[in-house]
C-alpha cells in the first residue's frame, strides 16, 4: 500500500495530466474554429472519431495533433466538399422551332392606269386583315459578355393561311404569303436562367395574289423587330416567346384590270424551342 504521501502525490499527477488535456483539447477547439468552413462539411462519424482519439491519448500524442492542426483541414481528415451547380451560359450555336399566330394587315391599291376605277370606283384603295398561323426554323449564335448577351439569329418557314375579302371581280380577293424570312441582331441581359432580349434587322417574304382571276407571286422586301424572353430548362435546351413586328414594302402586280400596288404590315406572337451545342 503506498504511503499517504505517495497517494497525494499520485493524485496530483492525474488532476495535472486531466487538467493539461483538457487545457490542450480547449486550444485545439479554438485552433479548428479557424478552419471552420471546411470542419462545415465534415462527417459526424470524423468528429467522433477524433474526439475519441484527443481524449484518449496522453499530453505528447494531443500535442502532436495540435501541432499538426493547420495541415489537418486538407490533408488528414476527409472532406466532402458542397458541390455548386454550374452557372447557365448563353454562348454558343443553337437551332430550333417556333410556333405562332400573326394578325396581319394588306395594302392594296392602285398603280397607274387601268379600269379599277370602273370596277371599284374611282381611287380605288383597300386595306383588309386577317390572323394566320406561323411555323418556322431558326439558328443562330450567342456570344456572352458577364450579363450581356449578344448575336445573331435568321429564321423562314411558311405561313399557314391566306387573306382574302369579298370583291366584284370572281367574287374575292386573296392574297398570299408563301413564305417568310428574317436575318437579325439580338442583344440581351441575362438573369441566371432567365434571358430577354431585343432584335431587329431585314426581312423578305414571297407573297401570291389572285384577283379577278389573275395570279402572281412576287417578292418583298421589309424589316421586322420586337423583343422576346428565354429560359434554359437545361444547359442545351432553351424555351423562348417572342412579340415582333414586321413590314414589307409595296410591289406592283399587272393584272388584267391594270397594276395593283400591294404590301402589308404583321403583328405576330410565338413559341419556340431550342437546341444549344
């Protein structure tokens, strides 16, 4: 049995070793609070495990992995690192499809000498409307600057559907648009996942008219501008809706009744869809 001397002695020496531990678990603490952002996505089981071992160990062993704390946070506890999801870029090459409706309105008058007069009244001027439908392809490019988005975009397709109004001659005027196309610059702010723009340039269309039993086709040309918004459901597939405006300028088309000037403007809506590569 050790003496009483002995006893006291012992004790003191594990209150001394308890409370040095303990002292050098508090500046171990403190000294991981530095590398706190990456301790944020530590494992629980981690923490445990290096709780267990810091209690465990005598003074020198809780030491060494203090002194080793600063190379702890990359090389000797595993991290998880958060992922963070890639921003949306709006560069690059893309084609697609658009749907849409356009309400439409025809200039129709005469142009130089004939029997109009005689058909229609003297100065004959008409002016008439219709809604038609509007598919078309289009593709274009995208160069990103921060939030700015600029390029260049063109597009054709058909129009679905004709104008027409009641007329003395065979009973109806009609005229057509075969077909209709654009080459224009857009520019853009971008909001994440969110884009709109504007975009104007040049246009052309090839337009039919059949009156009094006389058909001819010519070509217009014209302008057309709006603005529209686009959303990227991924990284290669945007959704868009656009508002433009479009006008073709007059063409003279001889009939049998003498020429007849023709042009028209265009308000269309539309959807689409895109492919980015």
């Amino acid at each position: 049995m050790l003496p009483e001397a002995g006893i006291k002695s012992e004790i003191a020496r594990e209150l001394t070793f308890r409370l040095h531990g303990e002292f050098l678990a508090l500046k171990i603490s403190l000294k991981m609070s530095a590398c706190a952002p990456s301790y944020m996505s530590l494992s629980a089981a981690t923490l445990a495990v290096a709780a267990v071992t810091l209690f465990s160990a005598t003074p020198a062993a809780a030491l060494d992995f203090l002194c080793n704390c600063e190379s702890c946070c990359s090389l000797h506890l595993p991290l998880s690192p958060k992922a963070t999801p890639s921003p949306t870029t709006w560069g690059g090459v893309y084609v697609g499809v658009t749907f849409g409706f356009t309400e439409n309105s025809v200039h129709q008058s005469e142009n130089g000498p004939g029997d109009w007069p005689a058909v229609y009244g003297p100065g004959y001027n008409s002016q008439y409307s219709n809604s038609t439908g509007h598919i078309a392809v289009h593709g274009g490019y995208n160069q990103q600057f921060g939030t700015m988005v600029i390029g260049v975009e063109g597009d054709v397709g058909p129009s679905l559907g004709s104008w027409s109004r009641p007329g003395p001659v065979n009973g109806s005027d009609r005229f057509d648009v075969n077909w209709d196309g654009s080459l224009r610059l857009r520019g853009g702010y971008s909001f994440g996942k969110f884009l709109i723009y504007g975009t104007a340039g040049p246009a052309i269309a090839e337009a039919n008219m059949g009156i009094g039993g006389f058909n001819s086709s010519k070509v217009h040309l014209g302008w057309t501008g709006g603005i529209g918004g686009e959303y990227a459901f991924s990284p290669n597939w945007i959704g868009r809706f656009e508002l433009r405006y479009s006008k073709f300028g007059n063409q003279a088309y001889q009939t049998t009744h003498g020429p007849v000037s023709m042009g028209w403007d265009d308000m269309g809506a539309s959807i689409g869809l895109s492919h980015k590569f």
